[in-house]
C-alpha cells in the first residue's frame, strides 16, 4: 500500500506515555482466566462492538467489580528518518477517511465532522469510561473518538494472521464507519432498539451494526482507491484475509472449538468478507443497508 507522501490528518491526539493506569497483568478478567486466544476473542470483540467496548468484559465477568485487562504487548517498531512511522500511517489512513467522508456527506448537502483519533498505551479516560489496551481499537460516540493502543498491529499480525498496512488501514476505517453511523442517526435508533431487546435480539442487531461499518469501510477503500491508487497487488486481499478471521464462528472456534450462533454479535468470517467487498464494489453508502437486508 502506498500511503507515504499523502496528507496527514491534525485530527490525532497522541497520549502514549501518559501515565493513565493500565492493567494488572497478564491473568484475567474479574474472576475468569483467559488464555492467549480468550484474551484475543475479547481484544477483537470489544474492537468491533462499536459502542461501549466496557460492555464486553462487563458481560464476561458478570457485571462484577471493575475487570483486570491484560495487557498487550507492544509494537515498538525502529526508528525511521521521518520519526514514528505508525503514527504517520494512521495519521495519514484518517486523513483519507475525512476526505472521501467529507465528499460523501457534501453530496446530501451535509457536512462532516471528523473525529479524533486518539493514541494511548496501556489505558486511557475515555468518554465511555475506562479504555484499555485489551480493548483493541474502539470508538466511542460520547466523546466521538476512536482509540487505538498501536501495540493492536502486532496482535492484528501475529495471532490472528492478518498482516500488511492494508489489514491495519481496515481497522481505522471500521472504525470511522461507527462514527459515520453516530453521525446519520444511526447509533441513536439502535440504542432506542437494544433497550427493548433480550440478549439474543441484541446480538442479532449488533451483528447488523458490525456488518453495516465493515461495508462502510469497503465504501471507504473504493473511494480512497479512485483518489490515490495506493493499493497494490494483493492488498485487498489482505483486507479481506482480517476480515475472514475476525468472524464471530472462527473466533469462537479458536476459543472453544465450537460455534454459537446464538452468541454471534459481529457476523460470520463470510458475512464480514461479503459486507467489505459489497462496499468496496459501488462505493454507495446505499448498498450498506444491513437493517434492512433480507439475509445477511
């Protein structure tokens, strides 16, 4: 992916190095102990949940005292002559998603508001509460920022197969895709509707939710690809391998060797990859409808 030389956004607030808190170590979540690929279900689930990443561990320690995080290792790249290359890189991905976003809103005749993008390690205060590395990336509508520990690349590389700057770019797109729907209303309507829902119900609604900016995202990559033609060869396909083990079912059968599709609240490794690449085939907001599509 071609992405050095491209405007960078002013939109990111650096807090790595603050001295935020943080976890307790690596051993568990209130009074559950998770491996390795528990902690990765709950690092990529509170990633993808779109709206209080607290509610995950919340769920998992039955609504207890406040959780132990693990914490995640960090990504300590070398030095390059331009300074810190990853800031760089995401500062840039956000600058693209203001753009195409911008021109998508001026279409309608509304106008965009960005977020900020936030940079934290080990914990920071957010809007939501608490935030943590374990959380992965996450956005949260009451302050309207995404949170990212960067350390999440190595994670996104190494335990779940997902490598290239492309994969990387996916995360802040999806992200920015949830703040596309707090800003169209659609955050509110769903809260409205999870307030009236049981469990399952509200699985089955954030599944539309997490498919819905994943297409976002794919809308994303079409337009930035028309602007800039910064990706390459097989760089969509690395888009598309993230999303592929980032599903609800191969989550699951990493975790516990067996699937619950009762439980699912992000969408399978299909619907994940067919979202993305429906988004990515048009570029139309239109086409990411996932409340009222038939099937997913």
């Amino acid at each position: 992916m071609r992405w050095e030389g491209n405007r960078e956004s002013d939109n990111v607030e650096d807090r790595r190095g603050e001295n935020a808190g943080g976890g307790a170590g690596f051993g568990g979540f209130g009074g559950i102990h998770l491996g390795i690929g528990g902690t990765v279900l709950v690092l990529v689930g509170a990633w993808l949940f779109g709206y209080n990443p607290l509610t995950i561990l919340s769920l998992l320690t039955g609504g207890g005292s406040s959780p132990q995080v693990a914490e995640v290792p960090q990504d300590n790249p070398p030095a390059a002559p331009g300074g810190d290359p990853l800031r760089h890189f995401v500062a840039t991905i956000l600058a693209s998603t203001e753009d195409v976003w911008s021109a998508i809103f001026a279409q309608s005749g509304r106008t965009y508001q960005p977020p900020h993008l936030v940079l934290f390690t080990n914990a920071t205060e957010t809007g939501c509460g608490g935030g943590e590395s374990a959380m992965g990336p996450f956005y949260c509508p009451q302050d309207q920022r995404v949170y990212i520990d960067l350390g999440f690349y190595q994670t996104l590389r190494t335990q779940l197969g997902s490598p290239g700057d492309s994969a990387q770019a996916y995360v802040i797109a999806h992200e920015v895709g949830h703040h596309v729907q707090y800003l169209t209303g659609i955050t509110h309507k769903v809260d409205l509707l999870r307030a009236r829902e049981n469990r399952v119900q509200g699985n089955a609604t954030s599944v539309r939710v997490e498919l819905q900016a994943d297409c976002y995202a794919g809308v994303w990559a079409f337009h930035s690809q028309d602007q800039k033609h910064w990706f390459q060869d097989n760089d969509i396909s690395l888009v598309l391998n993230a999303a592929s083990h980032i599903g609800d079912d191969a989550l699951q059968k990493m975790e516990q060797g067996r699937v619950m599709p009762e439980s699912f609240t992000h969408g399978t490794s299909q619907q994940r990859v067919s979202w993305f690449k429906r988004g990515y085939a048009s570029g139309s907001v239109e086409d990411c409808d996932t409340f009222n599509a038939a099937t997913l």
